[in-house]
C-alpha cells in the first residue's frame, strides 16, 4: 500500500482534528496558582510548582508567551519569561517554574499564557521538604483556564468544598484573579465573596477590589474567623468593572496537610463553543452571528478536509481558538441576502490564507433566522472555499445540535480538498460530535476517496475508531487510536 502513504497522512490528520482533548485546550489561558514559598511545619514544608504545556499542532510550531501574575499587587506591565517554542506535538515540563522561567527564588501569584495555536496547560503545586523524596511530595493540581471563562460583570462562579472550624479540622484557602488586564482608564474591578452553608443559607459577606492582572489569596478563617462550617461553598460575583475574573480554592487537612484544589464552576454554553452573551442572544448581533458561523464552519470543515485544511490554516479544530491567534488582515464583515437567507463572509488572514463561505441559520423548527442566538439556532448551513500555501478545500454541510442546550453536535456533507498535491473527495455521514471535553464521536461515518482508493472511518463512541482501506479488489481493515493517530491492523 504504498501508494496511498499520503491518502494515510491525510486519516492521521482528521484524527487530530476530532476533539480527542482532556482540559481546556487555547491560545490564551490562565493558570490560577503557582508557587515557590517555604511553609511551617517540622522539617519547614517546601512549596514548588511543576508547569506542563502541550502543543496539541499536528503541523505548526507553538510560540507560547508566560507571563507571571504577581500575587497582592496590580501587574499592568506583568514579568515575562522568554518565548518557549514547542514543536509539533511537544510537551515540555518545567519543573520549579517561578525559578526555571522566571529566576524566581520565593513567590506566588498565577500563570498567563499565550500562544500563535491552542496549547494545552496544566499545574501541580507540591510541597518537598528538604531532603525529601519527589514519591513523597503531597500537592494539588490546576488546568489552564482560557480567559473568556472569567466572570464580568453581573456573572457569578462558585467553589465547593469549604470546610474549616468544624470537626473535619480542615482549612481552606480561596483565591480571585483579574485576568483581562483592564483598560488603563478603567475601574478596579469589585468582587462580591459570600460564603454559603451547605443547605444554601448566606453566612456572611464581603467585598474585593482587583487591579489590572491582580492575583490574590486569602485563608477563609482570616475573612469569616467567627463561623465554623463544613461542606459550605463560596459564591463570587462581579458587582463592578469591565475586567474578568477567576476564582479557585484549596482545601488542606491540618492532620496529614494532604490538599486539594477546587476549580470554580463556569457559565452555561461555554463548553457548547457558545461565547454569545445573552444580550446578544435577545437582540441579535450581526458580529456575533457570522463569528459564530465562520467558528463552526472552520470547526466542521477541518473534519469535512481530514487535514487538508489543518495546513493552509493551523491546528484543527477551527473554533475560537484558532480564529484568536489568527491575524486577520480585514475585520469579520458579511453581506445578508434576506430572500436566501444566506449571509456572504469573507475572511483574510494575515499569513497569506483566505476562505469565502455562506452560512444559514435555522431554528429548532427550521425557521430560517438572521441572527445567530446560542439558545434558539438549532442548525447552521455552510458552504464554501478555503485556500492556502499548501492546499485548498471545498465544503457543503449541514450542522445540528448548535444551540447552547444540546449536547451532540451532528454534522452531515460533502467536501473536497488538496495538500501538497494529494485531492480527495470526502463525505460525512451523520457524524455526531459531543460537545463535552474529552469526548469521542459517538457515532457516524467518514469516508475518503482518493486516486481510486476508498478509505471509510467509522466511529464508536470509544478512542479506538476502525476503518477500510478499499484500493480496487484489496480490502484492508485497520483501527485508529484517535489520541495518538497511530493506525494498526
């Protein structure tokens, strides 16, 4: 099967493209804590953070920019580390990262990172006392956060797991960070903290001024002395400002000082790829509409090309994280046409690459709509071009399950494509895509063809999907690990 090495390459490329991700991948990201500090304790306990970054390219390096958040002060001009390049599919670990990245000796705050592609980044902050062997080390774990999880205004995120004074004897920490960097001119941003019991009955309340990229931390016994409670929670809401923030918490067992980290929770429809507020939604928004449809067609239309668009624009998926580190040469514009209902885009990146499409927006009752709205568009149809250095790609397809409360994305249509001179035709079948993180296709079908040769990709649900080679009277069946790309017989 020689021949067809490069209809091969294209399968590894769709394989990459399918959302086979663990976290919240992005291409501008927050770590919330970070640490290189000594403690109490007998031997004194001994605090370092181990930072983790993925570059989850298949085909383009990574320049990923690491700024430190000092905690308690503003950072308006935060300390950068030189630019780390990671290769295609690298991951590089930087063990006591304030001192490695930063020639930091002792400090605290959080990690923000950004990049050119999505980048996936995870922490662990651990504590080693001197003499000490790693195997023994007790310490929590944070994943990058993309910004646009952050809280605004009139949005509030909460934490579980308070215990502290109770008869658990825990302690607990929370933290907040402001993590836009605000306008200079702008307001500091004030954060509402209310602790809750576990039946939902208000404790107590106070409120918190953040600066531009302000990291900090507080132990809930020092702002609520007089309440002991366990199983509580905390909610945190932005009552003022135009930042965003993030907030986290770590619940530490004063016996074993073993530790745990609390994620806050984060807004509906995020993880449905849905970034429309619901003004928006109410109102309409011809920006936010063709944003949303040129983010979903790029998404799909990566699957649609099994690579052949990975190269001309990037990493696949084409969500907002791949719009984000694209420079575009002309802003996002589009021309309505009301008797199809059609909107015309337009896009031109900097590098050189450009796509023309149409999309259409339809209701749960197939009502076309103008507007694109997270919780009222059931179905987007696109069609259209996308050219690059390396190869091009046409599409046809149809979308459902957009709306922010669906959970499977169902993607039905045809393309066909070009990379460094290899075409083939593609047709999706059905193709059901979760939107939760870390999942698989759950079912569909995918099949190339390409200088006679057939290649059908059929999905399960599992990491394991299995194909057909058909190459004239020769059959093969093979399986794909969609986490690696590896293809086995």
């Amino acid at each position: 099967m020689k021949k067809s090495s490069s209809l091969f390459a294209l399968v590894l490329f769709f394989a990459a493209a399918l959302p086979a991700r663990a976290g919240f991948p992005g291409t501008d990201v927050v770590i919330v804590a970070t640490a290189r500090a000594q403690g109490g304790g007998t031997p004194p306990a001994q605090f370092y953070s181990t930072l983790w970054v993925t570059n989850l390219s298949a085909s383009q390096a990574a320049v990923v920019k690491i700024s430190l958040l000092k905690q308690g002060q503003a950072n308006p001009a935060p300390l950068f580390a030189a630019d780390q390049t990671l290769q295609p599919g690298e991951t590089k670990k930087y063990e006591n990262v304030l001192n490695t990245l930063f020639s930091l000796t002792s400090g605290s705050g959080a990690l923000h990172l950004t990049s050119n592609v999505p980048v996936l980044a995870s922490s662990r902050t651990y504590d080693q006392p001197d003499g000490s062997d790693i195997k023994d080390a007790k310490g929590l774990f944070f994943g990058a956060i993309p910004v646009s999880f952050g809280i605004g205004v009139g949005e509030t995120a909460y934490l579980q797991g308070v215990s502290q004074g109770g008869t658990e004897d825990y302690r607990y920490n929370y933290g907040l960070v402001e993590v836009s960097g605000l306008a200079t001119s702008a307001q500091p941003l004030k954060v509402r903290v209310t602790l809750k019991s576990a039946s939902g009955a208000s404790l107590a309340t106070t409120d918190t001024l953040l600066a531009a990229y302000e990291a900090r931390q507080w132990k809930a016994s020092d702002l609520f002395p007089e309440i002991a409670t366990t199983n509580a929670r905390i909610e945190a809401t932005v009552i003022s400002g135009s930042g965003r923030a993030m907030l986290y918490g770590t619940s530490i067992a004063n016996g074993s000082q073993d530790s745990a980290g609390f994620e806050m929770s984060f807004k509906d429809g995020l993880l449905s790829g849905s970034q429309a507020t619901s003004t928006e939604d109410a109102s309409g928004s011809t920006t936010a509409s063709i944003t949303a449809a040129v983010k979903t067609s790029y998404d799909v239309a990566g699957r649609l090309g099994t690579g052949t668009i990975a190269p001309p624009f990037g990493a696949p998926p084409f969500g907002a994280q791949a719009l984000g580190s694209a420079t575009l040469v002309d802003p996002i514009s589009g021309d309505y046409d009301a008797v199809t209902g059609f909107w015309s885009v337009s896009v031109n990146l900097a590098t050189g690459q450009s796509a023309n499409l149409q999309v259409r927006f339809k209701d749960q009752s197939g009502t076309i709509q103008k507007f694109y709205g997270p919780l009222t568009t059931s179905t987007i149809e696109s069609k259209g071009t996308a050219a690059g250095a390396q190869g091009a790609l046409t599409w046809d397809f149809v979308v459902t399950g957009v709306r922010s409360t669906s959970s499977i994305l169902t993607a039905s249509g045809s393309g066909s494509g070009t990379y460094q001179g290899t075409g083939a035709a593609v047709t999706i079948t059905t193709l059901a895509i979760p939107k939760s993180v870390g999942s698989w296709p759950t079912g569909g079908t995918v099949a190339i063809v390409s200088n006679g040769i057939t290649v059908t990709i059929t999905f399960n649900g599992t990491q394991y999907a299995t194909g057909t080679y058909r190459d004239k009277n020769q059959s093969v069946t093979f399986t794909i690990n969609l986490a690696t790309g590896e293809v086995t017989r």
